[in-house]
C-alpha cells in the first residue's frame, strides 16, 4: 500500500542489510514465531520480567523469591526494583554461576537446595513481610536440575499458603499445567488454592498463573 502511495522502492543495500540482520539474529526469528504462534510458546522473557515489575507496583512489595534461578536473567530484571531478592537452585552448576554473576550485590542471595525445602525454611525463619514470589522451579532438560517430580510446585505452594502473611505469587509456564506428569491442571491448582485461602483469586495471563488476595 505505501509502495503504491508514496512510490517508495527499497533500496537493495536496505533489504540485504535486512536479510543480514534476520539471519544472524536469532532472538528476530523467535519472535516472528511467537507472534505467529502465541498460544504454543512461552511468553518472551521481557513480557514476564514486565509483570513481575506490574504486581510489584501495585502490592508495593519490597521482597522477591524466586525458584529456580537458572542463568539468573530474572534476578537480573529485578534487582533494582526489591530491596531484598531470594532465589533457589537446585543445580550446583548453576547455583555458582549466579553466586559469582550477583556476588557484587548483598541484597541478593542465591540458595542451593530443593525449593520444596528450603522455602519453608526461609518462610518461617527470614521472611516477615509480605512477599512476591515467582514459581520457575520446573525441570526443562538440558542444564536445568530435576528434583524427585518435574515441578514441586504443590509442595512450594503448600510452604507459602501455610504461612500467615499474605504472599503474592506468580507461577510461570502455565501452558504446561495439564494434568500430565507431575503437573497438575491450572483447575486442580486453583482448587488447591483456594482450599487453603478461599480469598485467594488464580487468574491467567501470559503463560503465567497469578494468585493474589484483592
């Protein structure tokens, strides 16, 4: 249409600029897919960095929990926006990286362990305000760790709805709560919620479960 209005032809160093910079630039290419296939893929990490950034606002938290660390891109996202973060690895490997990315930084503290431990522990020991936590513990093959089940993620909601302050809570890949493997389906999630605070509201948006009390 704008080729037909304004006469516009473009240029041949454009276009090969163009196809030079599609080719070797892959997150272009992923995000060509996730626009063309939104209901199959995960949101883009920034929509869910966006988010956090969204419920932090909104609930003035000041603290944020995180498991599964993973490269640490979250913690990364979010450091200046907490005054205290936490986040828990199960994979040693990992865990040293993000100890040595984040080791200039007191307020963030990387824990190695199993998140379906260590979280209780740190609820009832450490944490005495009202949290944001963001739920990534699952197993997802290559480097990631994998615990005795692929997400333990009724045993690290269990941790946090026991806990008498009210949390907030994020629980990311909601695509992949289907009631297959260890996973149970975002229905069954939501009843278990919801059995243990019936003020709770679980909505979901962008592949990403949401669970506060309004």
């Amino acid at each position: 249409m704008l080729k037909k209005i304004f006469g516009y032809r473009p240029r041949k160093k454009d276009t090969d600029s163009f196809s030079e910079f599609v080719a070797n630039k892959v997150a272009f290419d992923q995000f060509r897919e996730y626009i063309g296939f939104h209901t199959n893929l995960p949101s883009l990490h920034i929509v869910k960095q966006n988010n956090v950034h969204k419920y932090r606002q909104k609930y003035d938290f000041k603290i944020f929990i995180e498991t599964g660390t993973y490269l640490g891109d979250m913690v990364e996202a979010q450091r200046s926006n907490f005054n205290q973060i936490y986040s828990i690895e199960l994979g040693e490997s990992l865990y040293q990286k993000s100890t040595e990315r984040f080791k200039d930084f007191p307020h963030v503290k990387i824990l190695l362990g199993d998140s379906s431990i260590l979280l209780e522990d740190l609820l009832t020991k450490t944490i005495e305000q009202p949290a944001l936590f963001w739920l990534d513990g699952h197993y997802s093959s290559g480097v990631t760790a994998k615990g005795e089940k692929d997400t333990p993620i009724m045993e690290e909601l269990a941790a946090i709805l026991q806990s008498p302050i009210h949390h907030g809570i994020l629980i990311d890949d909601a695509r992949l709560f289907t009631g297959e493997a260890d996973y149970p389906s975002i229905d069954e999630l939501s009843s278990f919620i919801k059995a243990k605070d019936p003020k709770r509201k679980v909505t979901v948006a962008d592949d990403i479960i949401c669970v506060f009390r309004d």
